[in-house]
C-alpha cells in the first residue's frame, strides 16, 4: 500500500494551536505514506442520545469520513489533566448509537503537544482508555508526549530541533507499520 488514508482528529480548535502544527509536521514527515484528511471539530453539534434515531448531517459526515479512512490519529493537547471536551465530544459523536461505531477495528496512534514538561501524558492515558473500549489497535510505541517551544515547527510543517524531528520520523514509520499490520498489508 502506496498511501494510508487518516482521518486526523486535532484536540484543539485554537488558530495557532500548537496540535495542529505538530500534526502538519507528521503530514509533512509521512508525506509519501500517509494521506492526512483532517476532520473538523468545531461545527459538531454536542451528542446527545434524543438523537440518534434521526442523526445529525454532521455525525453522519464525520462517521464516514472515518470510515473512508485505514487508520485514525488523534492528535491531542491537555486541558485540566484530561482531553478537551470538543474532542470526547467528537469521539461520542462518531461512536454513537451504540452498534454503528465508526471507530471499530479501525488502527490509532496517539500523540500530543504541550509547552509542559510532561507534555499531554495524562490526557493520552484517558484518550488510550476511550479508544481501547471502542475497540480500536492504538499503536503502544511510542508514546509521544512532545514538549513544545517557540520556532519547533514553521509554517510548512518542518521541525527545527534535529531530536524531535527524528523521534517524529521513528513515531511515523512505526504507525506506517502498525497500520499495515492491523490491516494486514
């Protein structure tokens, strides 16, 4: 398989979010195997279960871009030791009813970006259990927590910091790889 289809879910709604830009860094880095198609959180509605016998045009839009997809990133920062709502919210709204899961079987990785020094570790840990229990293969290595500064991605998606860039790299290859074996590429 040449390119994988991911449908990228970014935590943040924030213009200048730090998120985003890590994600257009791992776009930029898988470029050649990896097709972003990002998904966008801030005209869902919030879920709400009275609906879901006549469903939202959104939730729907957003389910099957979901699945049109081979994997699922999600890309996430950390608000108040927890994923930001807009994203769970997203999360229930492709997950719901229960039996027409969007996400089901589908391959995941999970990384995020904070100015802290723990990076978005505890938000992971949630967004892990979340994403285990609507069974999705979240790909276990590495975990990624990355520390973010001024000037650490351009505007083109380039990373400045030869470390980081490499540990990117490595974080791309292995989800490349984690999404064949799911898939059985």
């Amino acid at each position: 398989m040449n390119s994988r289809k991911v449908a990228v879910f970014v935590g943040s709604l924030r213009k200048d979010s730090i998120n985003r830009k890590l994600a257009r860094a791992l776009e930029r880095i898988g470029e050649d195997r990896l097709q972003f198609d990002y998904v966008e959180l801030g005209n869902l509605p919030h879920y709400n279960q009275d609906f879901d016998g006549a469903y939202p045009a959104e939730g729907t839009a957003l389910k099957q871009q979901v699945r049109g997809a081979h994997a699922v990133l999600f890309v996430t920062p950390e608000y108040n030791r927890s994923i930001p709502g807009v994203l769970k919210n997203a999360i229930d709204l492709g997950s719901r009813p229960y039996g027409d899961s969007a996400f089901a079987g589908l391959p995941a990785a999970v990384i995020g970006a904070s100015p802290g020094a723990i990076g978005t570790a505890l938000a992971q840990q949630h967004l892990r259990n979340v994403l285990s229990y609507l069974d999705m293969a979240v790909l276990p290595q590495p975990e990624a927590f990355i520390q973010f500064s001024d000037g650490l991605v351009d505007e083109d998606g380039r990373v400045s910091k030869a470390d980081t860039r490499e540990f990117l790299e490595d974080f791309v290859d292995r989800f490349v790889s984690w999404i064949d074996r799911q898939r059985g590429d």
